[in-house]
C-alpha cells in the first residue's frame, strides 16, 4: 500500500481526480481499465497517477476504501435522520445497490495477492460502529427486530450484495429481493 504522508494542495486535488476517475472507469469498464484511461478521464498523465498509486493494485485498494469510506459517511450521516427506521433501510438499500463494483474491486484485489478484509481493516471498524448506531437507533423506534445484531445485518448485506449481482440489469427484480430481506428486519408479530 502507498505511504500516506501529507500532500501539497494541488497533489490532493490530483489525487482525488485520480480516484474519481479510477472509480468510474472500474465501474464502466471492469478492474481491467487502463491506467492511461484513468489518467486521461482524471485530465492529468500516467506519471501522476503511478506517483500517487505505484501499482494498480495500489489504485484499486484505494478505490475499494474509497467506496468504503463512502458508505461510512452515509451511514454516520443518517445516524441523525429523524426515521431511523427509514435511514437503516434506505442505507442497506443503497449499500446493496452500489455492491457490485466494490465487489469486482474485492475480487481484483484478492485475485492480486491482497486481502480486501486487511485492506479494509482500518474504515472497517468505523463503519461497523456507524451501522452499529443507524440500528440501535432503529431498534429503539420499534422498526427493527431488536434480536438483530451489527453482525447479523452486515451478514444479509453481504448476502444481499452477492444474491443480487446477476439482477443488475433488472432494477424491479433486485429490488423485490431486497425488499424480501429488508421485511425479515421487522419485528415479529
């Protein structure tokens, strides 16, 4: 992995481009695209991108944390909304739905010698515990079975991930399946 160490301003707005682009690309056109692909939707050249990310495995580590990073926010962002029931539901729901690419990314990373979970290690905490509050809070609404543990609804988000990649292409159908998880964290009449 890159040597985090603090960056000029402009090496940061790079980086970033760098990374959007990178998440782009992988989404549209696999973890095979190129680097100069990357380089070119990021507007800056192929030396930048291999500056900050030495080895492609580098660049979808940072990718994969990126979107990890992401979910994390979403989920410390929602711990305040005032539905907790509706925050848990929209976050699994749209963790499911931007699964697919943060799956390949995983695949490509542990198909490269790199652990996804060990790449993950340091956001993975933190989004537990953001979750952690997203269902505590959801739990106390009386919306969510109050059985169900960080680990359980991390467990159907997973499952939820794997079950609807081959739905990708039919919206109505992933979303049934979704909805079918999703009804199983209510409480039990």
């Amino acid at each position: 992995m890159v040597d985090e160490k603090p960056l000029r301003a402009d090496a940061r707005r790079n980086r970033a481009r760098v990374l959007d682009a990178a998440s782009a690309a992988f989404a549209e056109h696999g973890t095979g695209a190129s680097t100069e692909q990357i380089a070119r939707a990021a507007g800056v050249g192929p030396g930048t991108v291999f500056r900050h990310f030495p080895t492609k495995e580098d660049l979808l580590a940072a990718v994969y944390l990126a979107r990890l990073e992401r979910l994390e926010a979403q989920a410390r962002e929602l711990a305040n909304a005032p539905e907790p029931t509706t925050a848990l539901r929209g976050f699994f729901r749209s963790a499911v739905e931007g699964s697919s690419a943060k799956n390949a990314l995983a695949e490509a990373l542990a198909g490269a010698g790199v652990s996804p979970a060990e790449a993950a290690s340091r956001i993975g905490g933190r989004l537990r515990a953001a979750l952690g509050v997203l269902l505590e809070r959801a739990q106390r609404d009386g919306g969510v079975r109050a059985d169900l543990t960080v680990t359980d609804v991390m467990s159907l988000l997973i499952g939820a991930s794997r079950a609807t990649e081959p739905l990708a292409a039919d919206g109505p159908a992933r979303e049934r399946v979704v909805s079918v998880i999703l009804d199983g964290l209510s409480p039990r009449h």
